[in-house]
C-alpha cells in the first residue's frame, strides 16, 4: 500500500478496540459513508459466551474457539476480490484474537491454543489496509459498557474491563502489520456527531506515516 492512506483507496479497513469503545458503532457509520461491506463479530451467535461471562475457568477455551472459526469463516472469502468487490469493514482483527485467550486462558490451554490459531490462522485474509484503534480510558469503557445495558455483558467484571483495554493498549504498541490511526475516543461521538464523524474521516484522509494519532484539539 503507499505511504499515503485513504478510507477511498482501501479495500479491506478494521475498526478494533477494546468492550464498550464503539467499534462496530463506527464501523456502522463507515460503512454508510463508504457504502462498503460490514464484516461484524456475531457475539449473540456464541452459545458458550454468557455461560463464560459467568465462569470464565470453565468456558473460556470453548468460547475462544467458537470466536476463532466464526472469524476464519468470515475472512475466508476476503483473499476472493470478486467475491468483495466493494470496500470490507471489520470490527475486529484477526491478529489480535490471542489477546483475549492469553487473559483468559490456563497456561496448558493457551499453549494448545496457539497450536490450534497458528495452524489455522497461516492462511487466513490479507492484512487490512488500515486500522482504525479506539481508546478510552478504563472508566469510561466501563461506563460504557453498563450504560448499554447488554443482558450477556451484565457479568463482566471492572477489573476484567481494565485489564483487556490494558491488552489493546500493549497490542497496539507494537502493532505495525498495517496502518494504524489512534484514537482517543473519550470526547468523540462519531455516530451522533457529524462533526466528530467528518473531522475524523478527514485525519485519515489526511495520514502520511504508518502509525498516527488523533485526539479531539489536534
């Protein structure tokens, strides 16, 4: 890809960020703007997910693994450009899928994990073309999070909610497979804000290195 990134010019773009950032709100929106395809995680569709939100020990490999293969089935097609022809926006990578296990996982069970998504994982799709990363602060994500009300996230606990935005915030710093937009999502509103949706749109538009950073008053 050149130096140069644009939402017109990409093909494959992600919206990633930890519970509660408002990824797939985004990605919602960027979709519209782009008239592009929408690849979402499918949570509702897990059915091992609330049973792990209350007991982690015990459902944590089979709720990894249920994730890891609904997310290779949806990219499977994204290495087919004729199948895609428009621009494909994802609220998620694939790259970061480990995070989640490493946080969650025994020892003996992320070392077979690993096994499994490096096996699996060698031909999954292409690297995106960019990636839009959503911050908040741990308060936040849990306000967020509480505020939406979802019945399955109801037994996520704060010091789950910090440690993952934690993970991103590790992840992401050394992230550099693709473009990479930071942002600071505390004062933004990208769904009901059309300003804070533009001024966005055009900090992409506008990047000129591989990794850049967006904060409201730059």
């Amino acid at each position: 890809m050149p130096n140069r990134t644009s939402l017109s010019s990409a093909r494959h773009i992600v919206v990633e960020g930890p519970i509660g950032v408002g990824k797939t709100s985004l990605a919602r929106r960027l979709g519209e703007h782009l008239d592009a395809e929408l690849l979402l995680e499918q949570p509702e569709t897990n059915p091992f997910l609330q049973r792990f939100y209350t007991d982690q020990a015990r459902y944590a490999m089979q709720t990894q693994l249920f994730f890891l293969f609904q997310r290779l089935d949806q990219l499977r097609d994204l290495s087919q450009p004729d199948l895609f022809p428009r621009t494909v926006i994802c609220d998620y990578l694939l790259d970061k899928d480990p995070l989640f296990a490493r946080l969650t996982l025994s020892d003996d069970e992320y070392r077979l994990y690993r096994q499994i998504y490096d096996r699996v994982s060698a031909h999954a799709a292409a690297t995106p073309d960019l990636v839009i990363y959503l911050q908040a602060k741990p308060e936040t994500l849990i306000a967020r999070v509480r505020k939406r009300g979802v019945e399955a996230e109801r037994k996520i606990s704060d010091d789950y909610l910090t440690l993952l935005g934690e993970s991103y915030t590790r992840f992401f710093h050394t992230y550099d497979a693709a473009p990479v937009m930071v942002v600071n999502s505390e004062n933004l509103n990208f769904v009901d804000n059309e300003d804070d949706f533009q001024l966005l749109v055009q900090r992409i538009e506008g990047m000129r290195s591989h990794r850049e950073y967006f904060n409201r008053g730059e």
